[in-house]
C-alpha cells in the first residue's frame, strides 16, 4: 500500500470542519463578526483563541486548544461555534425556544459587551436571527410579523429552498448595531436544513460587509487617481513639445509610474479579496434558490440594486489604476525612443566630429613628417659634411659640390628609411 501524504488527513478532515448547524424552529441566533483594525490577514492568531478563551471562561465553557481554526461548545443554555477566517472571525450562538419579544437585545448580551470591547478586532457585521415555524395563516401571518419586526422601506423577502421557508430582513442596524433576520420554516424541515438556511442568509450579510470594505478603498483610490491623472496627461501632452527636455520628461513621467505601481501594491490584496468576497455573497445568494414572495423584492434584487452598483465601483477603481499604469509605461516607452533616437543622433554626430580631428591629425603629421624629414636630413648632411670635407679638399672637390651631393644622397636615405618604418608599423 502507498504511503499517505503526510497531510492528507488533515485536508480530508478540513473537508469536515464547518458543517452547517443544526437547528430547530423555534430559536434564535446571534452572530458577531470581528475584523482586525490593520493587517487582519497577518493577525497574530493567537489573540484570537485568548478572546475566546475568556469568553467561554466567564459562562462555563469548554476551552479551545491552541491553533484551531474551528471550535463549537455549549455556554450556558446556548451553543457557540466560532470559526477562524482570513481576515476576521466569527461568533455564533445559538438558543432553543422563542424569545417573549421580537429580537430582544437581552439575546445579543451572550457576548457581553466588555467582552466585545476587549476583542482584537472590531464589529465588521453582526446579526440577530430569528427562526419560527411558518404561521397557521400561512403568508398573511408572516407579512404581518414583519410589518411590526422590519423596515418596510429596504425589506427583502423571499421563499428559499423551494418553499421550505421564508427568509427576510431590510439590512438595516438596530440601536445597538445588529442586523435582523427573520427565518419562518414550514413544517417538516430538517434540522439541518434549517441551520442551513440560516447560516446561508447570515453569510450574505458578513461576506457582503467584508467586500464593502473594497468600495471604501475604491474611494480613497479615486481621489489620489484623481489627482495623478492630470499630471500624467500633462507629461503625455508634453511629449510632442520641444520646449522640455526629453531626459527630464522621463525622469516626472517614471515617477508617476512609481506611484502608480506602488498604489496597485497597496491595494491589490484589498481588491483581491473584495472580489473573492463577491463572489462569496453571489454563491450564497444563488444557494438559497429564491422564489417570489408576494411581489415583495428578493435577496437577490436587493442586492443587485444595492450592493451591485458598490461593486462596480471597486471594478472601476481597479481598472483605472490598471489604465493609468499601461498608459504611463505606454509613454515611457515611447520617451525611451526619443531619448535613444536622439542619444544616437549625438552619437553620430560626436563620430563625424572624431573622424573630421582624425583626418587633421592625420594630416598634420604627414606635414611633421616632411618636416622631421628635411630636420634630419639637415643635420646628417652637417656631420657628413665636416666628416668628408677633408677627403673632399684631398681629392680636389670643392665643399659646395660636397654639400649638394650629400644633400641629394641624404634626403633620399631618409626619405626611404621613414616610409620603411611606417609600411612596418602598418
């Protein structure tokens, strides 16, 4: 038998890790999701399990061990799981039975609110989830409840999972922060189909919140890009203008690329994630399989009206950095052309000029060399001549036949012996 990876076990059991919970109408759910103020995705962890530690610690809960990802207990008379994410974690409990009021505030106490101030990270989303059994009176019970639970402005309702239950809210916040979230289930559903419903629809409103955080970076992204555009489109417009140079041009327009370049490194985790995030809230949508509830607006139609177009503005946001930056390498690019074209027109130039001082040079050592020539002849026909005057005196020849005949013999000796020197150097 092959060896098993020495992983394997563990990425099966990840397969495992979060399973829905099962629920039984009626009862409520309240969910927190904590987002670390800076560098969530590089948080030390460990702040997190000591967060949860002290607050099963304070009602009577089992204690996680260290390094998980996951962990669900029972904390008095609710049940807690918690579960470790990228960049934030969350908190659900869950409680049998009705509560005597509608989304009562005294549920939310179960994460105290010291507790909450004491956390690493801070509210990003948190809901309060109210589950009942569908009413005898069918859809008129239920337009009925949510006309005194929710605002009629923003409410979404819609059948899920085929009819199985009704699910609404109006994502709007309560005084003390939670979103609400009505669940009426038909009689015979699953307990597990029940948490799913639930846990799906409170999904939407934490992976929505997450992926908002990308618009209010979009935002800040525009205004910087805002102000850079015109700088850039001045250094582009510059280009086909003499009266800047082009070394120059290329220096402001590199550092414009730059800035760009460091701005999409800022915010490309952002956006990555915001994306990821949106795909999340889709899926999730798309999982609840809606169905009209008396022409009231669905999950899906409130978020194509309203969560969509925030969307859109992060996509815009993230192109345009990437537009700006094509646009920026585009003209530099195109400035390192120039400066090349003109660097080898200097250089030509700079050549032409070497060639024309070389041709002088050469010519005027041609001309010392007939000078150095008609010097050393001269010289050689003094000595020559103060050696042979004697001789010359002896055999009856005058001394100015003498110097003429040694001046012939000599210049034509020197003149022979400097053009062998110079074939040889060649």
């Amino acid at each position: 038998m092959a060896e098993d990876h020495p992983r394997r076990q563990e990425m099966v059991n990840e397969l495992h890790a979060r399973p829905f919970p099962t629920l039984r109408a009626p009862c409520r759910a309240v969910y927190l999701a904590l987002l670390p103020p800076a560098d969530a995705a590089q948080r030390d962890r460990a702040g997190d399990i000591a967060q949860l530690r002290a607050l099963v610690a304070a009602q009577g809960g089992q204690s996680p061990a260290d390094g998980v990802g996951h962990f669900t207990t029972q904390m008095g008379r609710a049940t807690l799981k918690w579960e470790s994410h990228t960049e934030f974690v969350t908190y659900a409990a869950f409680t049998d039975g009705p509560s005597a009021r509608a989304f009562d505030p005294a549920d939310a106490e179960v994460f105290p609110t010291a507790w909450q101030e004491a956390a690493p990270g801070r509210r990003i989303a948190a809901v309060q989830v109210r589950v009942e059994a569908l009413p005898e009176d069918g859809e008129a019970g239920v337009v009925a409840r949510l006309e005194d639970w929710l605002s009629p402005d923003s409410l979404a309702v819609s059948w899920a999972l085929g009819g199985d239950a009704a699910v609404a809210s109006d994502f709007r916040l309560d005084p003390a922060g939670f979103m609400r979230v009505a669940v009426f289930v038909r009689e015979g559903v699953g307990e597990r189909r029940v948490g799913r419903i639930v846990h799906q629809v409170v999904e939407i409103e934490i992976y929505r919140a997450m992926a908002m955080l990308g618009l209010a970076r979009a935002r800040e992204l525009t205004a910087t890009l805002n102000a850079l555009d015109p700088r850039l489109s001045a250094l582009v417009a510059s280009m086909s203008q003499d009266g800047k140079g082009a070394e120059e041009t290329l220096h402001d327009l590199l550092g414009i690329s730059a800035e760009l370049e460091a701005l999409a490194a800022r915010h490309s985790f952002r956006f990555g994630a915001t994306w990821a995030y949106e795909a999340i809230v889709a899926q999730r949508i798309e999982a609840l399989r809606e169905d009209r509830f008396r022409g009231r607006q669905t999950f899906g139609e409130f978020m194509q009206r309203r969560f969509d177009p925030a969307m859109r503005t992060a996509h815009s946001a993230d192109r345009r950095i990437e537009q700006m930056a094509g646009r920026a390498a585009r003209a530099a690019e195109l400035l390192r052309t120039r400066v090349d074209v003109e660097r080898s027109a200097q250089n030509q130039a700079l050549l032409a000029s070497m060639d024309r001082r070389a041709d002088l040079q050469l010519r005027l050592q041609h001309t010392v060399e007939g000078l150095s020539v008609v010097a050393i002849a001269y010289y050689a026909v003094s000595l020559l001549g103060y050696l042979l005057t004697p001789a010359a005196s002896a055999a009856g020849v005058e001394k100015g036949w003498l110097f003429s005949g040694l001046a012939l013999a000599v210049f034509a000796g020197v003149w022979l012996l400097m053009r062998a020197i110079k074939r040889r150097m060649r």
